[in-house]
C-alpha cells in the first residue's frame, strides 16, 4: 500500500530541475526531447555565451528524467518531489 501512496504523490506533484549554468552549451537536446514541453529556451546566457534554457512550466514535469539522461554535458538534473522519501 505504501508504494501505491508514493506513485499517487509522484504523479501529482511536479519534481524539479536545476540547471549548472557552467556546464549547458545550449543544444537545446532537452527542450526538444521533453514530451511534456516543461523547458524552453531563453534569452540569458552563460559565461561562454551559449543560450540557456530555462523552466517553461514546471507543473508539467512528470520527473521521468529524459532530459536529464539526453543532456551531454549533464548540466541539469531533475530532483524529484518525494525525494525526502526516497531511500
């Protein structure tokens, strides 16, 4: 039953995705990739000059980490919103 509550929570609280600024090169990989359309590009940049992307929308995330295993420079990571429950 526990794992049951867990799944119900996950599914309606959206998890987070924090960016290191330093590492994007702006390919934009995870924007494309997300089905869920929870990252655009924006307008900012880093010290190297590349476009970052940035939060859309972040109740949509279903925290299915897409974005983070496509990213090749693994410059974001999406924590999920239980992950105080996480084991």
């Amino acid at each position: 039953m526990e794992n049951t509550l867990r799944s119900e929570r996950k599914a309606t609280e959206p998890s987070r995705i924090v960016f290191n600024r330093d590492r994007c090169k702006g390919c934009s990989y995870c924007v494309y990739f997300c089905a869920k359309e929870v990252l655009e590009m924006s307008e900012e940049t880093n010290q190297k000059g590349y476009l970052l992307p940035k939060v859309a929308d972040e109740s949509k995330c279903s925290g299915c980490r897409l974005c983070e295993a496509i990213c090749p420079d693994f410059a974001l990571r999406v924590i999920s919103a239980n992950a105080d429950e996480e084991e």
